[in-house]
C-alpha cells in the first residue's frame, strides 16, 4: 500500500511539473514567438481554412524530428548521466535551425527557461545544464533546456515530449488568435484536433537517434527569412 501511494504521488508530482512546465502563463518567451506564422500571413500563404494543415506539417516535418527528437535525446541522456550526448543534441539542433530568429528565438526562450527552472525546481542535473551553457559549451536551445528540466524533475519521456508538443501548438494557436486568423474557440477545436497528430509525432521522436535530428521544411524556412527583414512585425519570429 506504501509503495503504491508513493509510486501515485511521484506520479502526480510529474504530471504537475508538466502542466507548470506547458503552461501559457509559465514565462519562457512562447508568447512572444508566432513559429513562423506571422512570416506565412504577411505572404498571405495562409488561411483559417489551411491554419491546421499547416500546423500539422510543422509538427510532422520540422518540430517533431527537430525541436522534440533533441529533447527526448537529452532527456534519455541527462537520466543516463551522458552530458557530452546532451551538448551533442543541442549543438545538432541550433545547426539545424537555418534562420538567425529561429536560432536567436530557441536560445532566448531556453536560456529564459532554464534560468526559472533552475529557481522553480532546484535540481541539480538543471545547474549543470547551466554551467555548460555559460561556458558556451553548448548553445542552451529551449528544447534540449526542457528535456533537462523534465528529466531532473522525474517527468517520464514520453509525457515530456507530449507536453512540449502541445505548449508549441497551443502558442501557434494563440499567435493565430491574435494574427486574427482564427477567434478563441475555433483555437480550441484545433488544439483537440492535433491531438492524433501529437501522439503520432511524439511517438516517432522518441524512437529517433541524435544524428536524425533536423527537419525540412524549405517553405517555412522561406518565410523565417523574409519575416526577419519585414519592416513591422508582431512577433519575434
């Protein structure tokens, strides 16, 4: 009975750190990010009606085999004690983010991350993580900073990936909002609607390797590029 009420709690205490972690109101630097739509929109490349194929593809081909195959990759690592494979998958993934914003917008939001991560959760594989990014060992992007968070506080793999899955959608959905491209409760009908998505995505990432790190996704890289020379913009990338 002991263990059973102890294995719950442990349990709870990780879904807990995830929905702390995942939350809009958790100040990582999500808010100020559109992941590429506000580039799409100023090319009027999208439309409500192709908002969720949109942000399907980008979790199909560029945050799942990216930004969520380095974080469980680092998550594995940093539960294994392997520091020099979570340098590894944080240097593949700011290699393969193409545009001066997206590597600018990773590393902000995770240096921002693990700085309250630190405070918040007070562990001590998250100083380490710490400690190499101000030695510039390793790049510190928000995703290999999250899978250090998550695996320091005891979150499982799976759950972890999941959870930063949904936080890239439910930003995606709130830059949509408020690029007017769709109201507050269609935003929701397309969160629930990427869950097959999500669940197909996070399944593949953790089945990845550190050298499959890296998507393809020309177009929105295209639209990064042009986003970061327009003469107004909304968001930061």
């Amino acid at each position: 009975m002991t263990t059973t009420m102890a294995t719950t709690q442990d349990g709870l205490d990780a879904l807990l750190v995830s929905l702390q972690l995942t939350d809009s109101a958790f100040p990582s630097g999500f808010y100020t990010l559109s992941h590429g739509l506000e580039g799409y929109a100023q090319a009027k490349a999208v439309t409500p009606e192709s908002l969720p194929a949109l942000l399907a593809d980008l979790l199909r081909h560029s945050v799942g085999p990216a930004d969520a195959t380095a974080l469980a990759v680092a998550h594995r690592a940093v539960r294994g004690g392997d520091w020099e494979l979570v340098i590894d998958a944080d240097r593949r993934l700011h290699a393969t983010k193409l545009n001066r914003e997206l590597r600018q917008a990773s590393t902000r939001t995770g240096r921002q991350l693990l700085d309250l991560a630190g405070e918040v959760l007070d562990a001590a594989e998250i100083s380490r993580y710490a400690e190499l990014v101000a030695a510039k060992r390793t790049p510190g992007s928000q995703a290999v900073a999250l899978g250090v968070a998550y695996a320091a506080a005891g979150v499982p793999a799976e759950q972890a990936v999941a959870g930063d899955l949904f936080a890239f959608s439910s930003s995606f959905a709130g830059a949509a909002v408020r690029l007017r491209l769709t109201d507050f409760r269609k935003a929701q009908v397309l969160l629930r609607a990427m869950a097959p998505v999500i669940t197909e995505v996070a399944q593949a990432a953790l089945g990845r390797d550190p050298a499959d790190i890296g998507g393809c996704v020309p177009v929105a890289d295209v639209m990064s590029g042009r986003h970061e020379r327009a003469p107004a913009r909304l968001f930061a990338s």
